[in-house]
C-alpha cells in the first residue's frame, strides 16, 4: 500500500518538521481562531504553523491519536504488539522493566 492509496481520515493529527508542533482537529488553533473539530484539509492555504510559521505544505499526516505506530503492512506481523498503541507499548516496556526488577529485588530475601 503506497502513501498516496493511504486513507486519509479528517480527525489525523498533522506533525510540523520544522519544529515537531502537532496540529489536532479535536484541539483546532486558538492563536488563528481555528475552532475544533477543523480538519487539516479544511484549513486556508495562509495557516501557518503558530509556532515557527511554517507553511501548511511543512506539515506531515501522523494518523489519528491512539492509532497503532508501524505501517499498515506490519501491523500483522509479530506476537501482536506490532497492533498495540504507543501507550500500551510503554505499559508493556515499563511494565516488563519493573517485573524484572522487582525480581532482582527479590534476590536479597534469599540470605
């Protein structure tokens, strides 16, 4: 699937690379009195991002928030973290790290 057959849903988060400001539509732009529930495509051809001022072509579709990261490809591949949010991979990562030392931990309770 290349980018350009990619669906492109009205609620996707847009990602300046200029400076990393993320445009939200359920956020809008209150510096340019864009009100939320605006989509990206929706916005004029003079937004700027309110950051650095970059232009609306500066700007890269991130998905919509809670989306699984990954290409739409991967997503089958693995023991199914590849569908997981990057919220439920930082629990599971997190997670994994405090069960592990809680673990190490442990081993003082053997003497």
């Amino acid at each position: 699937m290349s980018p350009e057959t990619t669906e492109v849903n009205a609620l996707d988060r847009y990602e300046c690379r200029s400076c990393g400001y993320v445009y939200e539509p359920t956020k809008g732009d209150s510096k340019a009195n864009i009100p939320p529930g605006t989509a990206f495509a929706d916005l004029t051809d003079t937004w700027r991002c309110p950051v650095c001022g970059a232009r609306k072509r500066q700007f890269d579709n991130i998905g919509a928030t809670g989306k699984a990261s990954g290409f739409e490809e991967n997503l089958g591949y693995g023991l199914g973290v590849n569908t997981l949010t990057p919220g439920q991979k930082n629990i599971l990562i997190f997670g994994a790290l405090l069960v592990g030392f809680l673990f190490f931990m442990s081993l003082y309770a053997l003497q």
